[in-house]
C-alpha cells in the first residue's frame, strides 16, 4: 500500500507525463512511470474523478483550466497540503480529509488515513452534498450570501439520519453559527455513531476548500471539540502561510 508521499509524487508524475500531449494509453503511461498497471490504473481513476484527466477512446490526456468550470476546483491545492495535515493525523488518531466545493457538493480530494488500510482511500473523490458533510459546510458558512443561496437553491435535503438538516432554513442558521464559531460540525447528520469536525483553508482571504477530521465519539468526544477544532485551525492556517 503506498503511502501518501508516493501517492502525491506518482500523481504529479502522471501529470507531467501527459503534458504536451494529445493523450496516452494506460500501457504507455504505466511504462513512463515503472509502476505496475493496477496502481496505475487507481491513480488515473482517482485524476479523472477529480476533473484533473479525462479519458476519450481508452486515451487519459489532462483536463485544460478553461474545461474546469468550478471555480473552486483549485489544482495546486490538492497536492500541497499532505505534511501539515498529516501531523492532525498524528495528534488525534483520526481520519483527516480536505475537500473542495463542486456545485452542491464538496469532493474529497486528500486522505490522511489513521492506519494503513486501504479502505481509508475508498472515498478519495467522492462527492457529497454539503448540508451532509462538516466539510461542506465549513466551506458554505464562509461563501457570500449570493453564492451561499444558490447552493442553497440546488440542494434536495435528503435525509441520511434523523440529525440531519433538511430545509433551508435551519441550514441556514447552522452556517451562520459555523461562521461565527469558526468551525463546522457534522453531529450523526451523515452517519450514526461519527462526528466530523471542519474548517476552512483560505487563499487570498477567501475560502477555496475545507480541511477536516472524522471518527467515532471516542476519538472526537464533544469535550474536546472546542480544543480539536483550536488545532484545525491552525492547521489551516500552516498551509494558507506556507503555501499562499
């Protein structure tokens, strides 16, 4: 299983391999890189789920920024970030995630996985409304009021559990107490039995993904919550300074 170092430098590798070209098969890409097929395969997966490569005629060739549409799709940032978020990781002995806002929903674009297993990369890319996800709406509760209203107007409120917030208006309120708390928090809203803390990563004073932490209430126990996401931010901030 590789870690998240080889996972970061194989990727940017394949992006650079496929610079300057018209697009390469899975084959010539896989004897560029010296990796076996599978991995291979799995990193070019995940790039195109995450709107970085599209794949025409069994070709993968990169996405152009002017195909991107959202505008806070931002490349740079889901590669930058894996030292200091991995050291949450470390401290807490939790999941931690960063997400980025496509529409109504926040995609996951990072993982820093609590054990070695596999499965911890399995929602790499996955996309989730943000009403049921603290990432989603750590990034939300910091949008203007315009755009926060016309993810508001695109939303469904599905119910996942019983906690979860299901019409605008109390949505709203839980974004304006996000804003004010500087934190966000998904309370059983998604999943029974896990709580999710978040908050924003700013670029240029303006927020452009979330970064988050997810496990049982043994290890985000509602005690601490005050003093992980204390720690969240300023983990955000590491990478605001050190990186924009």
């Amino acid at each position: 299983m590789p870690n998240s170092s080889s996972t970061l430098r194989n990727g940017l590798k394949i992006l650079e391999i496929l610079k300057g070209t018209s697009g390469l098969r899975l084959t010539e890409i896989t004897q560029r890189l010296g990796l076996n097929k599978t991995t291979v395969y799995r990193l070019l997966s995940t790039l195109v789920e995450l709107n970085y490569l599209k794949k025409i005629d069994n070709k993968y060739s990169l996405v152009h920024q002017t195909d991107i549409t959202n505008q806070y799709n931002d490349p740079y940032l889901n590669w930058v970030s894996i030292p200091v978020s991995k050291s949450i990781t470390n401290k807490f002995q939790t999941t931690a995630f960063i997400g980025i806002l496509r529409g109504k929903d926040v995609v996951i674009t990072q993982v820093f996985p609590a054990n070695q297993g596999f499965d911890e990369f399995k929602v790499l890319g996955n996309a989730t409304p943000v009403n049921l996800s603290a990432l989603g709406k750590g990034i939300v509760a910091f949008l203007s009021a315009a755009e926060q209203q016309n993810i508001l107007n695109q939303l469904n409120f599905d119910i996942a559990t019983k906690y979860t917030l299901t019409d605008q208006l109390t949505f709203q309120q839980n974004l304006k107490t996000i804003a004010q708390n500087g934190f966000a928090l998904d309370d059983e809203e998604s999943t029974i039995g896990i709580r999710c803390l978040a908050v924003p990563i700013f670029r240029n004073q303006r927020v452009i993904a979330a970064l988050g932490i997810s496990g049982t209430f043994d290890k985000i126990p509602r005690s601490k919550l005050k003093q992980m996401a204390k720690e969240l931010i300023n983990c955000s901030r590491e990478i605001t300074n050190e990186f924009f």
